[in-house]
C-alpha cells in the first residue's frame, strides 16, 4: 500500500492552490478569532499600550536630556 508522493490532499492544499492574491481565509480568520475571544480584555490592553508607546517613543530622548 505504497502512496506515491502527493497522493495525499489536505484542506490546506486546496486553499493555497485557491486563494487569490490579497484574499483572507475566513476559516483561518474565525478560528483565530475563535481562540482570541476569552481574552480580549488583553488583547486590547495590549494594543493600547503599543500605540501609547508607538506615540510616546519620540519624545523620549528629549526627555532625558540633561541640563
């Protein structure tokens, strides 16, 4: 019962084949989503500490300079 190589066909194969360029697998999508969902809480505690600091790194050497 030998398989010869790229006898096997997986969900992920006809996606890739399928997809177009810039399009977005809703299945990966949702699942993902799926898995963010019971911490969302820390998600967007997160996001708003990276853009808080994305704003506030500029700012810093003028910050520290000394006198």
């Amino acid at each position: 019962m030998g398989n010869t190589k790229g006898s096997f066909r997986t969900q992920q194969d006809d996606t890739l084949r399928n997809k177009k360029k810039g399009s977005v697998d809703r299945y990966i999508v949702s699942r993902l989503l799926s898995y963010v969902k019971p911490l969302k809480g820390l998600v967007a505690t997160a996001v708003a500490i990276t853009i808080a600091g994305s704003f506030l790194g500029p700012l810093r050497p003028g910050s520290l300079k000394l006198q």
